[in-house]
C-alpha cells in the first residue's frame, strides 16, 4: 500500500463523442469487451497501490455510477463540470486525504491504462523523494496518467477553463519531475469519438 491516492476524472459532457454520432449520454459508458470504458479505467485504479481511489462525476453522473457499482471507489460529484478539466481537477484534488503524499490523476476516457502502468508512477515518485510530480512518457511525449505531488495541489487548483496540468508539468525541471517509460501507447489514447473506439475495439488483443 502506499500514501498516494488515484482520481479519477469522469466528469466531462463528452461533446465530441456525440457530435460525431455517439449514441450514449456519455462516451464512459460505451462498452468495451463488455464493459463500460470508465469501469476499465476504475478498475485498473482499484487494482493499482494508490488509495483511496476517488472518482469526479459531473455530467450523467447517474450513469457513471451505476457503471462503477460493486467498486470500492468514493465518488465527489463536481457541480461546476460545465466549465472544463480543471474544475474536475480541483474537486477531485480536493476529496483527497490530508496524510496522502500526491495523487495519481486518471482520465476516465484511457481504457488502456493499467495498474502497472500507475504503480509505475507511484514507485518512481516513491524513489525521488525531491521529485514533485511523475509522467509516463511514450514516444518521446508525456502522457496520461500524471502522478502530482502535494506540494502541486494548490497550483493545480488555480488552473481554469479545460486545462489540467499540462502547463503546471512543463514548467518543472528534471530534478522535480520524474519521467516514466511507458509500455505501448496506454499512456496517449483516449475515446473522442466512436471511430476510437472502433479502434480499439479491432486492435490486436482488444476485440469486443
């Protein structure tokens, strides 16, 4: 076990997802090899060292939950979701425990990321302790999930509109920021838009 908490960002309109044909509420409740993308996703945190695992709803909250059901998960529900990322980012930052060192921040639409990939991070971060934040990184690009200290919590706080801490992670140096390799593309593909998943679904090893 270790003193680093998992949220889980769950709370966005999915816009793109149902401008482009989507048929669901919300994209995090389309099913994946029989089950929804934000269950895969939950699942892997729960699965992972990082508690608690706290995850954001905002938008078809309802529906989200009831996709989570069984799970061992505290849910913080964001009322201000409408108003981008970085609210969810907040609310979420701030459900965490006081005694927990960082927290590991999961976007709810990366059913490739694992518990390994997230232990990973956790380990890293464990392993510097000067280190204020820890990214897997792919291809040469950062990627998600991203691994933020306590001492970033207010910082990241401050973000507004659909920023997370993208900007927050660039201005650190290598002494605070801890770089992780990441197996396969886990750490850059998300669900935008059905064609996604219809990616993910014919990929070697992810067919439903």
């Amino acid at each position: 076990m270790s003193d680093v908490a998992a949220v889980v960002l769950a709370a966005g309109r999915s816009s793109r997802f149902r401008a482009a044909g989507g048929a669901q509420e919300t994209k995090l409740i389309a099913e994946f090899d029989g089950k929804p993308i934000i269950r895969r996703v939950v699942e892997a945190a729960v699965a992972s060292l990082a508690r608690p695992v706290v995850v954001v709803t905002g938008h078809a909250s309802e529906a989200v939950e009831h996709a989570l059901s069984g799970l061992a998960v505290s849910i913080a529900f964001n009322p201000d979701y409408a108003f981008g990322l970085s609210t969810s980012l907040r609310v979420g930052l701030q459900s965490v425990p006081a005694q927990a060192r960082g927290a590991v921040v999961l976007l709810g639409d990366m059913p490739k990321v694992d518990a390994g990939l997230i232990d990973a991070l956790i380990s890293a971060f464990a392993a510097r302790p000067q280190a204020s934040a820890a990214v897997p990184v792919y291809n040469r690009k950062r990627g998600n999930p991203v691994l933020l200290g306590r001492a970033l919590f207010d910082k990241a706080a401050q973000t507004r509109g659909d920023e997370g801490a993208r900007r927050l992670l660039a201005a650190l140096d290598s002494t605070q920021l801890v770089e992780v390799a990441a197996a396969g593309d886990s750490a850059e593909f998300d669900i935008d838009r059905p064609s996604d998943l219809a990616v993910l679904r014919a990929a070697k090893g992810f067919g439903d």
